[in-house]
C-alpha cells in the first residue's frame, strides 16, 4: 500500500488530470483530434483512464467488532472537459483504518492493442480502489455528493467482502458497456444485491425518457459531442427507458438512491443514512459555456451547404463539373461512412447498429469520390450518383417517420450530397466539356 501511495503522489505532482486516475473520456480525445473523439464521446460513459496498477488491498478486519463498517455511494458531478461531463460514481468502505473508494471506471490504456480493441468494443475495466488521500485529487472544482448507506452490518460487510474479492487480479477485470455495465451501474447492481428485494426506488416520473434525451442533457453545452452521439448510435438509444436503465448516468443514480427505501424488521427507512457534500460546488457541475454558435455543427453544415451552392452555380454555367471539390466531399463522407460500417458491422459497442446514417454516409461514396476522374467509369458515376440523389432525397423526406432521431446537422450536410450528385448526373453527361462557346456575328 505505501508502494501504491508513493505512486499516486508521484502522478499527482506530475499534473495528472486527477491524480491518480484519468477520466475515462481522456479516450474521447479522439474527438478532439475530431474523429476519433466524436466516436469515442458517444461509447463512453463515465470512469478513469490510466495503466492499472497491481494493487495490494489490505484484508478487511473482520476480528474487530467495534470498527463498524460504513458503506457510502460517492457521485462526482460532471466535469468541464469532454471526457468528465458525465460524472462518475464510486463506493467508499470505511472501517477503522481502510478507507478505499471502490472504481468500476479503470483500464489500461498500455495494454496491446489498446485502440483496435476498444474500436472493437473489447474494452476490458477493471474495479479498482483508491485511497481515500487520492480520491478528490482534480476533483477539486465538481461537486462532490457522498451518501452514506443505511445497512445493516451483515449487509454492509457483505458489501466490503464483494468489493474486495472484486479488486483482486483474478477477478477485477469486466467487459465495459457505456450504457449497461459501467462505473454507475455496477454500484448500483451492488446496492441492489445488499438490499435484495426490500429495495424500493421513488417512482418515476411520467414523461418518458430515451439514452438519447439523457445524453443530450449532458451535451447541452458541447454541440459537437453531441454531433458525435447522434452520427455514431442507432435507433435502440431512442428506446423509452424503464427508471432502473436511467442510472447509467452517476447522477441519476444518486437521484434514485437519495429517494430509495428498504424495509428493515417490517418498517420502511430510507436508504440513505446521511448525505454529506465534501465538495460543495455548483449543482450543474463544472461545465463549459454553450459552443459559440458560429463554431457548432450547424454552421459548419451551413457553411459547407453555401459553399456547395457557389460551386454548383460556377459548374452549371462552365458546363462542367469540379471534380476537386467533389473529391474532398464524398472522401470525407465516405470515410465516416467506413467508421459508421465498422461500428454496424464489426464492432461489439452498443447501441451502434442498426444506424439509419448509414444511408447517407458509407462507403460507396468513395467511387463518388473517384469514378468522375476517369472518361471510361463516367457513366458508371453517373448511375452511382443518380442513386446517391435519391436514396438520400427519400431519407430526408421520410426522416419523421423512421424511428432514430437525427441532428439538426445533418440535413444541410444530406442536402448538399443531393445537390452535387445531381450536378453530376446531369454534367457528366454533357457530350463536350467546358464553357458554352459564344456565337459568331455574320457580317
């Protein structure tokens, strides 16, 4: 343990994002390198990112019967970066000198293959505890809800014994999912297995609630995160949501425990004992100001749709067709159509097939990108273009009436594909290329 304390100092005074451990959205910087982090945004939850340390956890003292255990849900607030603004929750043990904060949210980012696999959707967690010296270390400006849980000691040492056999090598390591296993849902699914079924949560509300209304929530000041969810997760994130599948996210889950009760020898209590703030910040957690409307998706799509309309006036009076600019659109369409593919086809990430985006962005835009460039695949162009117009025309008009909600991006980007697919269905047909020639006056 002074091994792992030394360590964590160490990391701390070097200026890691939270001590010890990053959050796990460090991995979504991708989408700060914009791609990679708009995909990563969308498959990730909460919890940390940093190498897993091999752990010596001290054996809990079981022979001392004065040192009562105490077992607390911990829920840190969203963050101001775009890897923490989905909070993230821990449980805390205390008894008599342990004092460990328990945390579903650690991978190894060192491990072989790290990113193929996590494209794939093998993301292996692991549970992890932290010392309580360590656990609000770059926590300081989120809010920081501790409560205490009203177990009996046979319950609350059950609860210790689980998350200690949990933290060993041989068993800490667990198949991450963002929406249905991750560092909110197993200290729920725990809570749950102390309680048994005397565990009551407060009723819902009545107005229904889908993965994506909760993830926009969260998004309401990062247009391009949510840009990233939308593009990336399907239909099934549009699902109405029963209140038990709503605590994937940490403060939901703090919401539902703070109202929970349990019965106890035939009488009702609270499950919530005591609520303390460590850290008292703003209840909307440290986030960022609203993305600059000049710099969001939407007008970037404008932007592209206007500069689309430019070129296509300049083609239709040339009587030709610029290739250049058509190259660089159906290139970058068609390779986010190749990420879309990947995540539909291969990968094992929920929540990303089926995706009706994958009509208007995949792959084959790629010949779209190609074909016009050669006098011999023109005609075959044409036809792939003509097909691209329609089937994303038919998208458009027919988008209230599929079930997967869209971002409001998306519709001057498909229009702008409609528009240069039907500049070249009519252009590459021309029988001569280039300006009309001006007609000469006969004396």
């Amino acid at each position: 343990m002074q091994g792992l304390l030394r360590k964590y100092g160490k990391e701390a005074k070097a200026g890691y994002a939270t001590g010890m451990l990053k959050n796990i959205f460090g991995i979504p910087t991708g989408l700060r390198h914009y791609c990679l982090t708009t995909m990563l945004c969308a498959l990730c939850a909460t919890g940390t990112l940093d190498a897993a340390p091999e752990i010596s956890i001290p054996r809990p003292i079981q022979e001392q019967e004065e040192d009562s255990v105490k077992v607390s849900l911990v829920t840190f607030y969203p963050g101001s970066e775009p890897h923490n603004i989905w909070g993230h929750s821990e449980i805390r043990v205390k008894q008599g000198p342990i004092d460990l904060y328990f945390n579903y949210g650690v991978f190894d980012f060192q491990a072989p293959a790290f990113m193929w696999r996590f494209m794939l959707g093998e993301t292996d967690y692991i549970c992890a505890p932290v010392p309580r010296a360590y656990a609000t270390i770059g926590m300081e400006e989120r809010r920081m809800v501790e409560q205490e849980l009203n177990l009996s000691q046979d319950r609350a040492i059950a609860v210790r014994d689980f998350l200690w056999n949990n933290a060993q090598p041989e068993n800490r390591t667990y198949r991450y999912k963002f929406l249905s296993d991750n560092c909110s849902t197993r200290p729920r699914d725990i809570i749950e297995m102390a309680t048994g079924e005397s565990l009551q949560y407060p009723a819902m509300g009545d107005t229904a609630v889908t993965y994506r209304d909760i993830l926009a929530h969260y998004c309401r000041n990062y247009a391009w995160e949510k840009f990233g969810i939308d593009l990336v997760l399907g239909w099934d994130v549009d699902t109405a949501l029963d209140q038990r599948a709503t605590m994937f996210i940490p403060m939901l889950l703090m919401d539902a425990v703070a109202g929970a009760t349990i019965t106890t020898d035939s009488v009702s209590v609270p499950l919530v004992k005591a609520t303390t703030i460590p850290i008292d910040k703003s209840t909307e957690g440290n986030v960022r100001p609203p993305t600059p409307w000049y710099i969001s998706p939407l007008a970037f799509a404008l932007l592209v749709l206007a500069l689309a309309l430019l070129v296509s006036g300049r083609d239709w009076r040339h009587r030709d067709v610029s290739k250049w600019f058509d190259t660089l659109l159906f290139t970058t369409g068609g390779l986010a159509g190749c990420l879309l593919f990947f995540l539909i086809c291969f990968s094992t990430h929920e929540a990303t097939s089926p995706n009706i985006n994958i009509l208007w962005l995949n792959p084959l835009l790629l010949l779209l990108a190609i074909l016009p460039w050669f006098r011999k695949t023109r005609q075959a162009a044409r036809w792939l273009h003509a097909l691209n117009a329609l089937i994303v025309a038919l998208l458009m008009l027919a988008w209230p009436w599929q079930p997967q909600v869209g971002n409001i991006a998306f519709f001057p980007l498909m229009a702008t594909l409609v528009m240069r697919s039907l500049t070249n269905v009519f252009l590459l047909s021309q029988p001569t290329r280039g300006p009309t020639p001006s007609k000469k006056v006969r004396n």
